[in-house]
C-alpha cells in the first residue's frame, strides 16, 4: 500500500489533487492537464491508485471519469497511520483522524 501511494510524484500529485477537490470528476486527460502532465504519462498512477482503491472510475455518456472514493480513501489513511504508530522506535504518532 505504502509503495503504491509513494511510487512516484505523479500519484503524490494525484492525491493532493483529489483531496482538495474530494468532489472532482474528471477524465484522464483532464486530470493530467490539472496537474501539468498528459494523460499518457499519468496513466500507470492512475492504475495503481484505481487498483488500490482510492481513486474509481466511472463511465458517464461515452467518457470514463475518475473520482475519489472517500471511505476507501479513509480506510487507506487509517490503515497506514495504524502502521506507523505500530513500529519500533515511533515515539508519538497523535491519533488524530485524517
């Protein structure tokens, strides 16, 4: 999970982008253009956000949109702050939900 969500800049790019805007609705490209990338160069983060959850897609007339599934997200969120506060030599990880 850890790896999926630090793969690269362009997912770190992905995440800022839907968590400011949990509502967005987009297509690929158009996500892509919103963060200075095309949609080709995005598409293997995307994959990997879709595949674990985060993001889904959504076919809406003949476009394929992408959105931020909110209580996979949170699940997500939840599952990697549990991890850090379980490991050896974390002194203090306040248990504030994201």
């Amino acid at each position: 999970m850890l790896e999926t969500l630090l793969a690269s800049e362009v997912t770190g790019d992905l995440l800022v982008l839907f968590h400011r805007n949990p509502g967005l609705i987009d297509t690929l490209d158009s996500v892509a253009r919103r963060i200075g990338r095309t949609g080709n160069s995005i598409e293997e983060d995307v994959r990997g956000l879709v595949n674990l959850g985060v993001l889904k897609t959504r076919r809406i007339g003949r476009s394929e949109v992408l959105l931020l599934d909110r209580a996979r997200d949170r699940e997500v969120l939840d599952a990697i702050a549990k991890h850090l506060r379980n490991l050896g030599g974390v002194e203090k990880i306040d248990n504030t939900k994201f």
